[in-house]
C-alpha cells in the first residue's frame, strides 16, 4: 500500500488501535490471561506491527467509480514504413515482433477489399492470455481491424474500447476457437502455427460509427482482453474521395436529395485555386457537387471542355473562410469540415432549360475553380420516375394547343408490353390524352376505358412502330432514345365527348391493354372562362362489351423479424418503427402493389409494392428505412424480395413459393405462409445484426394489379418509457405517517409492519424511500380513497436518525425514526465472506456482441471467471433470523455502444431484513439510454433464499444458487431491464461457527441477544469489574465484547462511502 493510502486511513484507523491497546492493557492485568492466538494479526502479519496488520487487509480503499485496468505501459511499437515490404516474414524466432503488411495502402476506394498479412503474432502466455470470456484462460489471439482511431488507441494507454470505431474487423485466434466465436460469418479467421494470419478486410469510410475525425489505418491489438502491448500496430491508409446520395432510385422530378462527401482533402498543387476571381491564387479550390446531365466522358481531368457538362444545379464546397468570397450560401457555397466531409441539399429538375437531352442523369462531383483532379471527379447515377411537364396549366382558353413533354418513361418488360394488338408482346408506348376523368380512372386499376373520355389523344411508341398503328396521322409519336417525348394537343373544353363531370387535365397510361401504373400520371388543367352554363348533354353511349372482371390490387404483407421488432421497441434499442403508405396490424406491414407484372406460369417478371418502414433505436445510431418491396420471381416456385435501404436497393431474402399455399382470383395470384431467408445483400442492409441464412418471418404476397392508392397514413410503434417519479436527494416530508407504539417499535426493532399513508390521488403510484441516503423499498398503489398502503421492514443494520417518506405525484408523506445503536450490535461477526454472481449471462452476451461493442472490466477486488464475478474478503455481521448484512468491495463496469453506456456497479452488500433478503449495490456512470446515475445504497436485487440451497462445507455456511430478481430501484438505477426481470443467481459463503448458528447448521447454536427497540437510544452502563479472584471467564467477556467492538468499528469503516 503506498503511502498517501495510508495517510488517507490514518484517521479511520484511530478508534479500532484504541481498542486494541486496551486488550493489551487487559492482557498484562489479569493473571495468567493470554491473548488469543489469532490476535497478533494472522501468520501473515509482521510481528512488529500485530495491530496493523488486520485493518490493512480489511480497509483497501475502494476503487473509483469508473475504474480503468492497469496494464503493463508497452514497449515503443516501431512504425510501419511508408511503402511496407511486400515480403512478409514468415517465422516467429525470439525477436521477431510482430508486423503486417498490407495488399495496399493508399488511394483506396469505396468497397475495395485489402489483403492484410500478418506475422509474429504467436501466443505467448501469460500476456496473450484472454482474460475474458469466450475465451478466457486461452490464447486471446489478435482483432485485425480497419477503422478510425483517434492517436491515443492502445488498450495498453488506457483507452477505451469507444475510442476504437471499426469499419471492418477480423478476430485471428487459435483454430480450435474459431468456431467458439462465431465462426468465419463473425469474423473469425484461424491463426497459422508460425503465428502468421491472412485476412481480407473491406474499405467503408461510410460506416455507421465514423467518428468524424481521427486516423484512418489498419490497426491490431490483443483479443479477449489480454495485456499484451506488442500486439499494437498502426499502418495509415487513404482513401479516395467518395459521395453518398439520400436517394438514387425511383426519384420523382422535382424532389430534393442530401448528398455527403468524405475524404476530400488538399493536394496540392493539384487542389490549389488559380489566381482568379472569385479566390485569390494558393487557395484551395474545393469541390463543385453539380445535379446535371452528362455525356459518357465528361471528366475535366480528360480535358472536355465545362460546355459538355449540363447543370440544373450546382454547389461550390470550398474551405469555411472562403465561403463569402464566393457569394455564401445564397450563391450556393458550402463550407467543408476539417477532415474533407461535407453534407449539401440539391433540387432535382429533369425540365430544366438546358438539358441536352441525352447522356446520364446523376450527381457529379469534380476539382472547383478549374482545377483538375482525377480523385474528386465522381458519378453517382439516379434514377426517375416518369414525370411530365404541359406548358400551361392554368387560365387556358376554351379552345387552344398546350405542349406535353414527358421524361423517363422506359421500359419496363414485362409490365410496359402490350396485352393485345397491335402491339401485344412488345413496349406498348404511352397514350397522352386531354380529357375529363373520374376521380378513379386508372387502368392499373382495373378502370375500363368506357371511364376515360377523351378530347384529344397521342400515342407514343417506339420508333419502328409509328406506322404499325396508323402514323402521325393518327396521333402517333415516336419516342427519343433517351424515353423522352414531346407531344402538342389541342385542347377544346367543350370537346364532343366530354362527360360533364370530372376533372380536366393531361392524363398518361400505357398503351395496347398494358397496365403499369408508374405510366400513370395526371396534370389537372384550368380554364380561364367564366361562362357556367351546364355543359352539354352527352350522347348516349353505346353499350360496350362485356369485358373481363377487373383484377383485384396486389399487395405484400411481411413482418420482417419477430425478434427484430421486439428488439427496437425494447429496452434495449429504445427505439421505434413507423410505417408509412403501409398499414400495419398484428406485427404485419402491408404494401399495396404500385406497379409491374409476373408470369408465375413461367417464373418472370417482378411486382411492385408502395410504401416504407424505418425502424430507429439506440438515440439514432441505428436508423433503417426499408421503402418500395419488390418480389422477381426467379423460378416458378422461387422468388426474391428486395427493398430500398437507406436510399440503395438490395436483395433482402429469397423466398420459397414452393412452401407456399397458392390461391388464385379474377387473375391474382395469392402466395401465403412464404419461408423467407435472408441474404448476403440482406444481412449487410441490416447492418451485420443476423447472419445469412436466418430464417425470417414468412411472407404473404399477391401478384395482382397496381394502384396509385397507399397503404394507409402510417403509424409508428415504439419504446414506452416507464413512467417515473424523480427520488430528491432530500426527503421531500417529514410529516404525515402516523404510527402507533408497537407499529414504532416493530419497525426501530427491523421488523415487518404495515404502514398507512393517506392524502394522494386515487391510483397514483407512490414510491417507499428511506433517507438519509435515499433508498427505495418498495412502491404502492393508492386506494380508492387515495391511501397507499407497505408491508416491509427497514434495512438491516440502520442506525441513527433517517427518514421514511412516501413518495407521490401528487405530495409525499413522512415520518422521522430515531433507530438505536443497539441494533448495530450483532450476534455473529464473521470474515471472509465470498459472493459469486454472474450479473445477466444475456446481458453479457449482448455486450459482446456487434451490437454494443461493449466490454466489463473489474477491480483488482474482483475476480473474473469468464463472465462470473466473485467478491471476497467480506465482513458480515448477522443476527438470527439471519437479519444483518454481509458487505464486500470491488467494483464491476459495463461498457458499450461507442461510451453510451458506462456503468458501474460497486461495493456489493447482502442484506437480510426481516421482510426478505437483499443485493444491494452502489451504481455510478450512465445508463444505456445515456441517462447519467449516481445512487448509493440501490436494493438492487430480491433474494428467495427459500429456493436457494444452503448447506454446511467444512465449516462454512454456503447459499448457493439464489435466484435473484430486479427490484423497481434496480431498473431504476440501471435502466436496461424492467422490475421482475430475473438476473443470474447468487451464491454466498460465509465463515464461522457463528454463520453455522445463524443460519441454523450448527449442532448447538448460540443464544440469541435481543436488544430493546425505543426511539431514542439507550445507555448501557457496565457493571463494574471484579477483582482478579473475581470469576475466572470475566477478563475473557471484557476481552470479547471490546474485540467485537473492533470488529464493528471496522465494519463501519468499509461501508463509508467513497470519496
């Protein structure tokens, strides 16, 4: 023990060497007395200091609240050269530290994947040595990792594991252990006996936990918690620029996407801006992010010239200072952060005036100020919806021409091919009409065309087929390359048709009997005359022929994971999922089909469905949103079902049709009770939470027509915080709770009673606490006439003056108790005590999963057997009954999810009152929900020793197997779990004859001593002492009774609270 620690428990000490020194004096003053033989301190106590020896063991200090492990400061790692030796070393001789080498190092892209050689890498116990579980006792082997560090990383340093964020790990560990871990599908990857490993790891600079700064580079370091330094290597890597855009597909003309850049950083001279206006010379030019249509080759690095890059909008990302220089953000300047991110909005228009009409529609990226930079020239392409603009929509003339041009219509077999002639088979165009429609009109629908009247028609077809169907003449136009048209109608009100009611407008739908509904689009038309006479009377029309019953709406309903949704809407995540354009009832979404057609005969073709669901947890670092289904068949009896995720469409699960019951009507195909499986694609949209394979919830679809309609409004589900009443740290009443002399004197006395509280709002909630450290015991419920009635006893071993009050919403109740030292005076004083409990094995497990990246660390008090924690050295002190506490120190820290969570739990105490038994412990740090605790004193835990076993071991009393379950002031305290939550048993020895008695194992216990209860306490006045011929067991009594007030006085000590 250093010596400042013992500075700090000189004054603690003074009391108990007082004592000691009167059984000294005793000692000498009776004849023929001789202290007893464990009185010098033990056989491991020095002889010169006996009285020492004992409170030193008992009073180590307590360790902090937020203890970090010591480990060994390591040996200077040397750097990694700038181009690493491309020939690894393949032996692991004595001297040879390990190093890796990397398939490459710098100008790395988005998804590449590198090949990571590693060498010296070999076990050497103890310092390798895992000292956490799975693999605790073994060979921790080495995390391989691509991440972003900040400079101090190194476990050995202290830092962590929140500083260390990953895009990418591998875990290399000992063949026999791969599986242990999860296998190669978790990362797992077998060591080879030379101590040398190969893994392949994928650049993402995108991963959801980028810290925003620090250093890119592949980094290793010692698995399963080993102490070994010389595991610590750092290679730097760069890499290239890169953009990600809120939305690439099925984007409607008009809309507004959220672009994101990464990793544009200087280079000079290349980035650097010519001495030109707007930014003088040696500035850095920043990045144009540009909206536009571009040719194949487009890039200034290949010197085509600015006039073949089309614009409809453009940003100008420059350094924050030069922002105004350039005209601010009006101008459309962005300021880029430090470490070359930056984050802008721009508006998606296909119509603007110069668009050539051809080449590519994306985001573009390239050098600002005319600079060319290969790294910065990027193209994400985006994808549209079919749209149409007309050239006047409001205020027409009752007879006069309007332009029609359309963009984005391309094909889309087999849902855009005819159904009959003349074009049955093949791209069926597009029908462009002016007419007065119904509300519903839609032949996507199932609408007939007796629905649709029409003053004026086009039809846009593919260019071979103009003649097919009658030429110009007849209203046909061909469609450009790029599935744009431009079509000119003669728009008459007062048209020979017109129907009289409806809605006059540019209606578009396919052509030749095809029904694909993203064809589908409507432009209503005004008409600038005021003339409100009725419009005339139509013809009557002729009676059409029976047609075909109209095919009923596909739809999909998928609830995607069970254990997914319960996960984010638990305590965990804390999250929630909302839907929208989907109903969801029963744990089901339900997406309408929107579009497309299948062959289910032939196995072709692919259905599309409306609507999203998001699903949200951990305050934002999980955010899915899984929008606009579609099902391909792949096979007659096989399928695939993909969504949109966060902006990009994967292959979510394959689906067996074949396990499926099918039933048909009117010509929909209806699939229920689909096994669905996850993919690859699947398992990385979900973002590596199940693996490939797993089976999902089971699908039920419907191959039918499409529709414009949606699902519903959306509803969300989500997190229900329990709702709770604030404990003040001072007792918010001292009045109110009235009890009666035996009620008092059961309760000073730690017994069982019943207690009645009047005055609070029928049905509240009120909250039992004990001050003066605030302690919750239990709550209650307010009758119908507002009184909240308990049933309990005060904590055992409670002296002084403290505080009951019960808590409400609405007002608190309480009462002032003097409790007698005299109950601080136990029966049985014992040590070495030892608890053993595991905590929560889910909960463990779920901190060692990707999920919460978590770990547990333990003080030097404390040891950990692979996830089961015990406590030793404890004090307790014990009546029969058993009532009394048994206190232990050391501490326990969970930490996960990047530092959210950082709790730690310490000073454990057993507490056996009369109304049940206790874990009671200290909590300091934050929560999972990030919300800050500091509690002393939590009963944390309830105790059924009825069900646990107790039985007697040479000597020592051993409870083992209590099953323990969490208390409201736990949940409270720790926020992970609700109360009645079970939490891993708990085993207690306890040493001592006395244990024996206490718990009914001795042969002959020991009498009980029952102190008198009072208010206030009593003075014990002793007798005096005889002379030395008095009774010879009289000096033996004096000697016990002050030795037992050591004891106490050093039970005491440890249960002071930390500094």
């Amino acid at each position: 023990m250093s010596t400042p620690a013992r500075a700090r428990l000189s004054a603690p000490l003074a009391p108990a060497i007082v004592i000691a020194a009167i059984i000294a004096v005793l000692a000498t003053t009776f004849s023929g007395f001789a202290l007893p033989a464990h009185a010098d301190g033990g056989d491991d106590a020095p002889a010169s200091a006996p009285v020492e020896a004992t409170p030193s063991a008992t009073l180590t200090p307590s360790p902090s609240a937020e203890p970090e492990p010591t480990e060994p400061e390591p040996a200077e790692t040397p750097s990694p050269s700038a181009v690493p030796d491309a020939t690894p070393v393949l032996d692991d001789e004595p001297g040879d530290g390990p190093s890796i080498t990397l398939s490459q190092q710098y100008d790395l892209v988005e998804g590449q994947q590198i090949v990571v050689t590693g060498t010296g890498f070999g076990p050497d116990a103890p310092s390798t040595t895992a000292t956490r579980p799975p693999l605790a006792g073994s060979f921790g082997g080495v995390y391989v990792a691509l991440g972003r560090y900040p400079d101090t990383w190194k476990p050995s340093d202290g830092a962590p594991s929140s500083a260390r964020k990953n895009m990418d790990v591998a875990w290399v560990l000992s063949p026999e252990n791969v599986a242990t871990v999860g296998g190669s599908a978790a990362g797992a990857v077998a060591i080879n006996p030379d101590g040398s490993f190969e893994v392949t790891l994928t650049v993402d600079s995108w991963f959801a936990d980028n810290p925003g700064t620090g250093n890119y580079g592949v980094y290793t370091y010692p698995g399963g918690g080993a102490p070994a330094p010389q595991f610590e290597t750092y290679t730097p890597i760069t890499i290239q620029p890169s953009i990600r855009v809120s939305q690439t597909d099925d984007l409607v003309d008009g809309s507004t996407v959220t672009v994101r850049g990464h990793n544009f950083l200087p280079n000079p001279p290349l980035t650097t801006h010519p001495d030109r206006a707007p930014l003088p010379g040696g500035k850095f030019a920043g990045v144009y992010v540009a909206f536009g249509r571009y040719p194949d080759v487009w890039q200034p690095s290949l010197n085509v010239s600015a006039s073949a890059r089309k614009n409809a909008a453009t940003r100008w990302v420059v350094s924050p200072e030069d922002v105004a220089a350039i005209g601010g953000e009006a101008a459309g300047g962005v300021a880029i952060e430090p470490d070359g991110e930056f984050t802008t909005t721009l508006a998606l228009d296909s119509f603007w005036a110069q668009n050539p009409g051809s080449g590519n529609y994306g985001i573009y990226t390239y050098g600002g100020g005319g600079t060319k930079v290969p790294a910065f020239e990027t193209y994400t392409p985006l994808d549209f919806l079919p749209a149409v603009r007309v050239s006047q929509t409001e205020d027409l003339d009752d007879v006069q021409q309007v332009t029609v041009e359309g963009h984005h219509f391309e094909p889309d077999a087999p849902g855009t091919n005819g159904t009959r002639p003349p074009l049955a088979g093949k791209f069926a165009g597009i029908y462009v009409n002016f007419g007065r429609y119904p509300d519903e009109w839609q032949p996507s629908e199932g609408v007939t065309m007796g629905a649709r009247k029409n003053g004026a028609s086009a039809w846009v077809v593919n260019p071979e087929d103009v003649e097919t169907i009658g030429g110009t003449a007849a209203g046909a136009v061909a469609i450009n390359p790029d599935h744009s048209f431009t079509v000119t109608l003669d728009v008459d009100k007062d048209y020979a048709d017109n129907p009289g009611s409806g809605t006059y407008g540019i209606y578009t739908f396919s052509g030749s009997g095809a029904t694909y509904a993203p064809f589908e689009t409507a432009t209503p038309l005004t008409f600038a005359s005021d003339d409100a006479s009725v419009d005339p009377e139509p013809e009557p029309e002729p009676t059409p022929e029976p047609s075909a019953p109209a095919v009923p709406v596909g739809s999909l309903t998928w609830g995607f994971d069970a254990d997914f949704r319960a996960y984010i809407t638990g305590a965990t995540a804390r999250g929630s999922i909302t839907s929208s354009g989907a109903s969801y009832s029963g744990g089901q979404f339900t997406f309408i089909q929107s579009g497309g057609s299948v062959d289910t005969a032939a196995g072709t073709g692919t259905a599309t469905y409306g609507g999203s669901v998001r699903f949200t947890g951990h305050h934002g670092a999980l955010d899915l949103t899984f929008a606009s289904p579609q099902v391909r068949l792949t096979g007659p009896s096989s399928a695939v079902l993909s969504y949109i995720v966060n902006g990009k469409r994967a292959d979510i699960a394959s689906l067996n049709l074949a396990a499926a019951t099918r039933t048909e009507n009117s010509g929909a195909v209806r699939f229920s009770g689909v096994p669905a499986v996850l993919t690859g694609a699947g398992a990385n949209a979900f973002e590596g939470f199940y693996p490939a394979g797993r089976v999902l919830d089971p699908v039920t679809v419907t191959f039918g027509a499409g529709t414009t309609a949606t699902g519903g409004g959306g509803s969300t589900i989500s997190f229900k915080e329990p709702v709770k009443t604030a404990i003040p740290d001072t007792p918010p009443a001292t009045e109110g709770i009235v009890l009666d002399d035996a009620s008092l004197e059961a309760l000073l006395a730690g017994g069982v009673v019943t207690i009645a509280a009047e005055g609070f709002e029928p049905g509240e909630l009120v909250k039992i606490v004990i001050y003066s450290t605030p302690t919750l015991l239990g709550t209650a419920t307010a009758d119908a006439n507002g009184v909240a009635t308990w049933k309990g006893s005060l904590p055992a071993g409670l002296t002084g003056t403290h505080t009951l009050v019960f808590i409400g919403g609405s007002t608190a109740k309480g009462i002032v108790l003097n409790i007698p030292e005299s109950n601080a005076l136990a029966l049985c004083v014992a040590q070495d005590a030892t608890l053993t409990w595991g905590f929560k094995e889910s909960f463990r497990a779920y901190l060692d999963s990707t999920i919460a990246h978590g770990e547990w660390i333990v003080s030097e008090d404390v040891v950990d057997d692979r996830g089961i924690f015990t406590w030793s050295d404890g004090v307790a002190s014990l009546d029969e009954g058993p009532v009394g506490t048994v206190s232990f120190i050391g501490s326990l820290r969970f930490t996960g999810h990047e530092g959210v969570l950082d709790t730690t739990l310490f000073n454990p105490v057993i507490e056996f009152a009369a109304d049940g038994a206790y874990l009671v412990l200290d909590i300091e740090g934050d929560t999972q929900s990030g919300v800050a605790v500091s509690a002393r004193g939590v009963r944390f835990a309830t105790l059924d020793l009825a069900a646990a076993t107790v039985r007697e071991v040479g000597g020592t009393v051993v409870l083992e197997d209590i099953p323990a379950t969490l208390t409201e002031g736990g949940s409270e305290a720790f926020g992970t779990y609700p109360a009645g939550e079970a939490m891993d048993p708990v085993t207690l020895s306890i040493g001592g004859d006395c244990a024996l008695s206490v718990f009914g194992l001795a042969d002959d216990p020991a009498p009980s001593v029952e102190p008198t209860p009072s208010a206030e306490p009593q003075d014990d006045t002793p007798a005096a002492a005889g002379d030395q011929g008095g009774p010879s067991w009289l000096p033996w009594l004096l000697v016990g009774v002050l030795a037992l007030a050591l004891v106490v006085t050093i039970v005491q000590l440890r249960r002071r609270p930390q500094a």
